[in-house]
C-alpha cells in the first residue's frame, strides 16, 4: 500500500481489497462493466492470464480503479498489462484520473510488464481521445482487443415499443420461432455439454473461433449463480437446437456468446433466443442491451455492403441489426510502453503473426 496525491487529496492506493468490496464498486460504478468484475478476473486467470485490482482509498470509500489482467510474453520478454473496459475513474477530472494512471503503471512495473493497455469503456470523442494523449497513452498500433464498434438496444418501455422499434422481418421472426414451437429455457450445470455441442456445430459450420468448453464452463459457474448471467437454450420437443449467454451488471447487459446447431434451422431460435435474453434484462433492470460486436465501420457503409458481405463481422451484423438500437463505438485500446525495446519486439512479432492479445 502507498499515497497517491492530486491537489491536496490524498488516496491510498490498495491492492488488496477483497473481490466482494471491489464488485459492489464496479456494480455501482456509472461506468460499470462485467469485464472489471472479480468473476471475469478468475474466469480469465483459469485460462493462462493473471489478475490484479488496483483501488485508490480514502477515507474508507473507494474512489477509482482498475482490474489488470496480465500476460506472459514469449522468449523470456516479460508480461504486458491490460485493463479491459476500465479503468472506472471519473474521466472528467483530469488530476484524479492521472493519479490512477501513475499508480497502474507503477503497479505493472512491478509485475514485470513492458506495457500498459487500457481500453476504456469512452465514446469516441475528441474530448476523451485528447484526454488519454494528455495522460501520456497513445492508440495501441495492434488495434483493439474488445469489439470497438456495437449496437445498443434500449431496453426500456414497454415490450410492444421494443418490439415495434425493430426491423419488421426481425420481429416477425421471433414470433415465428413461437409459433413453430420453439421455446426457450434457462439452462442448468447439466445443459452444459448440450451448449458444448451447438458451439461446436456453429463453429464448423461458420468456421468461427469458438472457447474451449471448459471455458464456457468456467463462465457458467462463475456468473450464473450471482445472477449476472444467463445461459438460455431453445428447444422444440426435447431437442435443444440454439442456445446464448448473455451477462449483466447494474443497468447494462451484453450478449457474448451464442450457437445453433444444423437442425430446425428454419424455425429462427436465435431470434427468439434474443428477445427472451433481453426481456431478462429488463426484469433486472438494465436499460441497454449490448450486442457485443459489429464491423468497424460507419453507418452508410454498413447498411450499403451488410447484404452482399459476410466475411469477419458482417454476417453477424447481418443478423444484429435486426434489433434497431444504436450504433456506438469506443475509443478503442491505448498504450504506455513501460520497457520500450521489449515491447517494439513483441509488437513487430504479433504484427508478422497477425495477432496479439487473445
């Protein structure tokens, strides 16, 4: 533990709160994400990376902070440092939020990394760009690690006002699924290789990247019994034929994984998946309903090239748009090099292998 200073507060730095006292900072947070919360740290940490939260205190109340995820480098490089959606910090203040930087890269100079990523759940705006060049971060050459571009469905009103701000052949799709027999359910630990399965399936079929199943199982221990997740499945008869996983925190809720098996496709479960996963938003009270990635592209060319594309995103959007909502997109992923020359390395290496964090 140590001070961090702006004007004359003074805050200790901590990185030893315990996860439930972090979890009610980040659930009441304005800027709240599930990708901050302790469960994801474990859920990440399961699957090669290690976590850290860094909260500046005082006086008993936790004011700003960050959940790191580290990763190791290869060839004996060090760790790089990444701080998905966050840090949540009052951006407006400038003195407060260049404490917090200070702090982080202390924190991750100390694990050993040669760089510090935040991708900051910000608008893409000139005030919040300006803001992060002024905190000495510059964009991140390898690009963003989360979707930069999305849409947002508002979830408030009433279900009729949701279901008429959406694309008509949407809507009709989801009363179709009804109509054919579709229904949808909340699924138990004994679904879970009912889930593997569709996964498995949309990932032939599409030749998407999908997780290991014991990473969906991971996700499903860890948030399903809070009540930040769900993982719904469509069945007609006893056959389970789509299923989703949606999460949700404080007035926000994100879909991040979904799959469909070959059969019955033509009774459009995946629509009906998405009405039932946002209608259990609703009765938590989120008011947007995250799409979780769409082309980085703008509007007027998304709409034009959506019916003739499919590659990347696009056949997704295809899909997604459906559900009216709004366009939005973040600033995406900036940097602080902590060990320049370690870090020109990696970054020369992942651009010859196309990747970088995963």
């Amino acid at each position: 533990m140590w001070a961090a200073e702006w004007g004359e507060r003074m805050a200790e730095a901590r990185t030893d709160l315990p996860a439930e006292t972090w979890d009610r900072f980040v659930a009441g947070h304005p800027q709240a994400h599930i990708l901050q919360t302790s469960p994801w740290g474990a859920l990440k940490a399961a699957f090669g990376w290690k976590a850290e939260r860094v909260a500046l205190v005082r006086g008993g109340d936790l004011l700003a902070g960050a959940q790191l995820l580290y990763r190791r480098l290869p060839a004996g490089l060090g760790c790089l440092a990444y701080v998905p959606r966050g840090p949540l910090a009052d951006w407006g203040d400038a003195q407060a939020t260049a404490a917090l930087l200070a702090t982080l890269q202390m924190v991750a100079r100390r694990r050993g990394a040669v760089a510090l990523i935040v991708e900051p759940d910000l608008p893409d705006e000139p005030v919040w760009r300006e803001r992060l060049a002024t905190l000495r971060l510059r964009p991140s050459p390898l690009g963003s690690i989360q979707p930069r571009r999305t849409l947002l469905v508002g979830l408030l009103g009433a279900e009729d006002g949701l279901l008429a701000a959406m694309r008509p052949k949407t809507r009709y799709n989801i009363r179709l699924a009804a109509r054919k027999g579709v229904t949808v359910r909340a699924a138990t630990v004994a679904d879970l290789p009912a889930f593997h399965h569709l996964t498995a399936a949309t990932a032939a079929r599409n030749r998407f990247g999908v997780h290991a199943p014991a990473y969906y199982d991971q996700a499903f221990h860890l948030f399903v019994p809070r009540g930040w997740a769900r993982l719904l499945l469509a069945e007609v008869g006893n056959e389970v034929i789509a299923g989703l996983m949606a999460f949700a925190l404080g007035r926000q809720a994100w879909y991040f994984y979904g799959a469909s098996g070959d059969a019955h496709r033509e009774k459009m479960a995946p629509y009906l998946l998405q009405w039932e996963a946002m209608r259990w938003a609703r009765s938590l009270g989120c008011a947007e309903y995250d799409l979780w990635g769409v082309p980085d592209e703008d509007e007027e060319r998304l709409e034009a090239e959506f019916d003739r594309r499919s590659d990347g995103l696009w056949g997704v959007y295809r899909f997604k748009r459906g559900f009216g909502g709004r366009l939005a997109r973040t600033v995406g992923a900036w940097e602080l090099p902590l060990r320049p020359w370690p870090y020109r390395l990696y970054t020369w290496a992942a651009r010859w292998r196309g990747a970088a964090l995963a």
